[in-house]
C-alpha cells in the first residue's frame, strides 16, 4: 500500500504493526513531514517494511513497481482529484483506492464517476467529535471481464477505532 500525503506516516505504521499488509509506503511532498515520517518509522523499527518516498501524489510510482492499493487521507478532494487527474495508470481495476477527503466530497464522488471509478464502498466514521468520509473506489473494466463476472471480491470494510 502507499499513503499518498503521509506526513508522519502513521497509517503505514500501524497498518505494517498489525500485519494488514507486509510493505509500504509512505509518500510526501513536504521534506518536513518525510523527515518526520522517517523518524517515527525508524523509532517503530520499520525501516525494512516502510519506505519513505519525497514527491507529488502518484508521479513517484511511472518507473516503479507500483502497490494496489492507494490511501488518500487529510486533503481535500480537489487536492485528490488533481493528483489523479495527472496519472493515467491509475485507470486500471487492477489498483484500488481509499480516499478520505476533508472538503469537496461530493466534487471528489462526481469526478470518479465521471472518470469510471467505481465506488465500491462508503462508510462514515466518528473519531475525536469529527465525522470522516471513507470511500473504496476501482476503475471499472469497460470489457466484459468485469470483478463481479471473474470472481473477485468487491466487498471491502474499513472499520476505525475513536482514539
């Protein structure tokens, strides 16, 4: 998985500390938040399970292998939809991606559709007297070897502890 937006790159730690994915990384523009993210893994004792990578959103990932699944989480959704409006490869069902925006939800949910993202699931949740928006998206395959037709799950749950 990638945090796009990482600053101190706690989703990553907690996601590697509780054995949901086995490698990720931790992806920021600001040199600030990869020095913050570097040391808060470094203190983790993660530094072979997640790797800091300074750059814009997805431009990071054109020469790299790249991970399936995508967290965008504290921007808002203009910022998200220009990030994605800058990647092509993303348009492929093979990636999924979890969005969080903090402003323009519904802009963010008219541009997937617009652009054939599926939204394969919704969930709000309450943390610390805040009300967050989840959402799972895919680019939806436009042949007839759609996820439902070959077998792939397209049920995903994203569950959030109030802390």
């Amino acid at each position: 998985m990638a945090d796009i937006g990482a600053d101190h790159a706690y989703l990553p730690i907690f996601l590697i500390k509780t054995g949901a994915c086995p490698f990720a990384y931790a992806v920021d523009v600001s040199e600030g938040s990869c020095k913050k993210a570097a040391a808060n893994i470094v203190r983790a004792g993660l530094t072979e399970q997640i790797q800091v990578i300074r750059g814009d959103g997805l431009s990071v990932f054109s020469e790299r292998e790249k991970p399936e699944d995508f967290v965008f989480a504290g921007m808002g959704g203009r910022k998200m939809i220009s990030i994605l409006e800058k990647t092509a490869w993303i348009k492929n069902p093979r990636y999924r991606l979890i969005l969080s925006p903090n402003t323009s939800i519904d802009e963010l949910r008219q541009w997937l559709c617009q652009n054939r993202f599926t939204v394969l699931a919704e969930h709000s949740v309450s943390a610390k007297g805040r009300l967050y928006t989840i959402m799972t998206a895919a680019f939806k395959c436009e042949n007839e070897f759609s996820h439902d037709k070959i077998g792939l799950s397209t049920n995903f749950a994203l569950q959030a502890k109030d802390g």
